[in-house]
C-alpha cells in the first residue's frame, strides 16, 4: 500500500515539475526549406555544375537527331528514284538510328536524374546542417519547416539561413580561388 501511495506521490511531483517546465518561455522558429532551397547559392552553383557535366551528351543527341532528320528529308525525297533494295537498307538505317537516340536519350535522363538527386541531397543535408547550427546558435528550441500552415515574419529564419549559406558558399569559393 505505501508503495502505492509512493508511486502516486512520485507522478504527482514530476507532473508538477512538468507544468513548470511548460510554463517557460521556448523559442520557436520557422524555415521555409523550398525558398531557401531555391535561392541558396549552392543550389545555383549545383545546376551550372549539372549543366557544365552533360551539355556534351546533350549536344551529341542533339547532333544525332539532325542526323537523323537530314536522313528522313533524303529518303522522303529520293524515295521515288531509289531501288527497292537501297530504299531498305535506308529505312533499316533509319530504325537503328531511331533506336539508338531514344536509348542514348533514355540513358542521358537516367544518368542526369541520378546525379540531380545526389546533388540535391546534398545540398538538403547542407541547409539542415546549417538550419540546426543558426537554431543552437540562437538558442531556439524548436524550429519547424515546410509543414507549418502559418508563421509570422517574427519567427521566420529563412533570410537568416540564407545569409548563413552565403556566407559559407563566399567562403568557400574564395578558399578555392586562392
């Protein structure tokens, strides 16, 4: 029996010294993760990267449509003097070329999807990491994101984040230019 009324008197104490707890004053802040997603200089710097990497893929395909369309206006108009055998082989020749854009072009979105999303991980961890350092470092003690239905402009630490990554993307191409 005393060991119950122990256990009612220990919920009873930490109850209390909850409520006390949930009556300070906490910190609250909000992120809007895709502002500042969109407008972090890493993610500019991440797209002229993604550019830069498969502009000669891009301009092979592009070389091999011409191709391909320069072969499809000479069958279409030596069609009618062409042998039956020539004809054939032009539009087997046609096919292959036909096949081998849509599986270059299959390959290039492939490839260009999988590095978009490594680059875009990355640079989610970066503004994480750099949401939860400004957080610590003034104080918050929560901070939420993009699931907030409403957030005054007092709370909102999207510029701050932005000033922050800035900052550290300055820094690091300085670092790299020196």
């Amino acid at each position: 029996m005393l060991k119950k009324w122990l256990q009612y008197l220990t919920l009873i104490l930490l109850l209390l010294s909850g409520f006390s707890v949930a009556n300070a004053e906490a910190r609250i802040g909000f992120v809007d993760i895709s502002q500042v997603l969109k407008e972090a200089p890493q993610a500019d710097a991440a797209r002229k990267k993604l550019e830069e990497e498969f502009a000669p893929r891009d301009d092979k395909i592009v070389a091999m449509q011409k191709k391909l369309k320069q072969m499809e206006e000479e069958m279409a108009t030596d069609a009618d003097i062409m042998s039956e055998e020539v004809r054939k082989k032009k539009e087997r020749k046609i096919v292959l070329e036909k096949r081998e854009i849509k599986r270059t072009r299959e390959e290039f979105n492939e490839d260009l999807n999988i590095r978009r999303n490594d680059e875009l991980n990355k640079l989610q961890k970066l503004v994480y990491d750099t949401i939860v350092t400004l957080a610590k470092d003034k104080d918050f003690d929560i901070v939420f994101g993009d699931n907030v239905i409403y957030a005054s402009e007092k709370v909102d630490l999207s510029e701050k984040v932005l000033e922050r990554l800035n900052a550290q993307y300055n820094s690091e191409t300085d670092d790299q230019r020196n």
